[in-house]
C-alpha cells in the first residue's frame, strides 16, 4: 500500500504546469496540505469518475484527489487539452463552494475558460458551469449585478443543455432568484423559483437540498416584503427539509435553516426563541463534524445583530468583530457585503462607548458604499445614512 505522505514533495517538482498560454498553473496551498491517496495509481478516467461521485458528500477527498492528479493529467493529456481544463476547473469547486477560498480559486477558472471555450464552444454546459461558479464567487462577496449577468449567461446555456431531469437548469434558476431577491426584484424572483419547483415536482424531489434552497430564497422575500406569518411558514417548512437530510452527508444546510429561522422569530418578538437558532446555526458552523457548508460568517453577523438589539453589546462584541475580520479575509476589503458586517461592529462600539472606534468604522463601510452604490442592498445603504 502506498504511504500517506504529504503532497508537498510531490507538488515542489508539479507547482507551476506550464503549457498553457497564459503562462505557468500555480496549484492552490491547499494542495501541498493532501495527502497522496492509497489508489491515485488507478486510471485517470477511473479516477474521474470518483471525483464526480463524491464531489458534494466527501469534498476534501475530491481535493486530494484532484491535486495528486492534476499533474499526472498534463503530462498524459497535456496542459492545453480539455481533460486537463476539467481537472483544474473542478479543483475550483469546492474552494468556492466548502471554503470561501476565491482567490485560490479564481487563476483556476481563468485557466480553464479558454480552453474550454476553446475546445468545446461558448455554449458548452461545461462553460455554464464555469459563470456559476463566477456567479456564486459574486454573490458572496455581494457583487449583485456581476452575479446576476454570470447567471443570466449559464440559464441562457442550461435552456439548451438542462442536464439530467433538467437539474442543473434548476439550480440556475435558483441561484439566478436569489440575486432578484437581493435586488429586490420579487416577482422575476418568484417567477424564476416557480420554474425551478416545477422541475422538482416532475422529478419527485420536493423534499430535497433544492427544495431547502427554494423555500430560503420564498422566506427571504417574505421577510423583505414584512409579512413575517408566510415567512415563518417558509422558514420552517426550510428547517423541516434540512434536519430531514441531515443524515445524508453534504445535503442538508441546517445553519441557513437555523438562521432565517431565528430572523423570522425575531421578526415575530420571540427573542428567545430567535436567540436560541442563531446560537445552534453557530456551533454548527463552528463544530468540527459539522455541515459541509458552514456560513460561518453569516452566522456570526445574525447572532452579534441580535444580541446587540436584545441589550448585549458585550456579548455580540466578539461576535461582531470575528464576523468583519472573516469577511476580510474571505470576501476582500472592497466586497459590498462586508459592509453590513462593518455597520454591525460599528453600532456595538458606539453602544459600549467607543466613539472614534465606531467611526472609523462607519467611514470604512462608507468608502465601500461608494465604490459599489448599485450592489449594496437598498436597506443596508438605508441603515448607512
């Protein structure tokens, strides 16, 4: 059997793969902390195979997979051919998806596009995966209007190639509806999430990841809207379907489930209650075994907010000031939704007193502000000014 050792001996002679004509593919750090997997001998398209099968359950087996791979692929197929493309843009994934890593995951896409766009056409299903993951990269970091056209161009490609059961154009239009609700823009939003659950319900899946996903983004226009009954009808049918899956490893989103939940209760008066979700959506996003996707930032923006409104400033301090050091580090200084975390820091501050703190503060979210007017919500430039 082959030792687990590190992949950092492997990668010092594989780091840069050159070839390609944008110059040499520097594999993320994330690789040189893999180990070699037992079975990486194993044919490439074998290998392929098990990539695409655990992909969502088990991602950081993929990772280690793919980085012990991807140099084996350039060599055998080399860097400009459209196996190797695949290989790159997959490691992609999971570090936008599992790890909020966009920097590391960004030079992966551009490298891939070209290639693909190259080799298989503009409107290859493999290119629409490539402006979802631009798109989901967007959306997090609050980048509404770059998000919106990056789904816009995969739904224009998924009408034509859907998928299996037509799920992938499902999930376009999903993640296209969130943007909507973001922009406040309610109806194309429940117009979209109404296509998407008519593909749900011919398929069967109403009890799925995606129709979690679906009654978030109905509960997310709700609460915008303020009719707090539907949204907590929402909330808990959500909560329902996650806690349901969560014996399926890598389906179930129970700490998005827990925080809209707690939104919606605060919503309705019931603190408590409210105060007792959100602290179970961040020992979740904390916990060691816990959800693939954590949201840990989210969860640690929702609880410091609440806690400062109940007349804890002491206890959402660190909540507050854990969330903004994250949303640096993941999102980036000029990112639009770290201004609702820079908002939340500055209120406590000002509440304990720390005048020049919160200032400083509410500048910052200010500069921010100016430099995206168009892709911070309307209610947070709201809570601004």
């Amino acid at each position: 059997m082959r030792s687990r050792r590190s992949l950092a001996a492997l990668l010092l002679a594989a780091l840069a793969i050159t070839g390609h004509d944008a110059g040499a593919l520097e594999l993320p750090s994330i690789c040189a902390q893999q180990a070699v997997p037992d079975d990486i001998g194993a044919p490439v398209a074998e290998l392929r195979a098990r990539v695409d099968a655990i992909g969502e359950s088990e991602p950081m087996k993929a990772v280690a997979i793919l980085c012990a791979t991807i140099p084996r692929v350039a060599r055998e197929y080399g860097a400009d051919s459209v196996e190797f493309a695949w290989w790159v843009q997959t490691l992609a994934t999971p570090l936008i998806a599992y790890r909020d890593e966009f920097t590391e995951a960004i030079p992966l896409l551009e490298y891939a596009r070209p290639i693909i766009e190259r080799e298989l056409g503009p409107q290859s299903a493999q290119v629409a995966e490539l402006h979802v993951a631009y798109a989901w990269i967007a959306y997090r970091q609050g980048r509404l209007a770059a998000a919106g056209e990056e789904w816009q161009a995969a739904l224009r490609i998924r009408e034509h190639v859907p998928g299996a059961k037509q799920i992938e154009l499902q999930k376009v239009l999903v993640g296209l509806a969130q943007v909507r609700v973001s922009q406040r823009r309610f109806a194309d939003a429940r117009a979209l999430l109404e296509r998407a659950q008519g593909i749900l319900a011919a398929n069967g899946e109403t009890k799925s990841a995606a129709a979690g996903a679906i009654e978030n983004a109905l509960t997310n226009i709700a609460l915008r809207e303020e009719d707090y009954p539907r949204a907590r009808r929402h909330a808990e049918a959500q909560l329902a379907i996650e806690l349901g899956l969560s014996a399926e490893r890598g389906a179930a989103q129970p700490v998005t489930a827990w925080l809209l939940y707690g939104q919606v209760l605060e919503k309705l008066d019931e603190y408590e209650q409210a105060e007792h979700a959100m602290r179970e959506a961040v020992r979740l996003a904390e916990a060691t075994d816990g959800p693939l996707q954590r949201h840990y930032l989210r969860a640690l923006t929702v609880l410091s907010v609440l806690l400062n409104a109940r007349g804890k400033p002491q206890e959402a301090l660190p909540f507050a000031r854990r969330a903004v050091e994250v949303a640096t580090q993941q999102l980036g200084t000029d990112a639009p939704n770290r201004v609702s975390m820079l908002l939340s820091l500055a209120e406590i501050e000002r509440v304990l007193g720390d005048l020049p703190a919160s200032q400083t503060l509410y500048g910052e979210a200010g500069r921010v502000i100016a430099v995206h007017p168009d892709d911070v919500e309307r209610q947070v430039r709201v809570n601004y000014h």
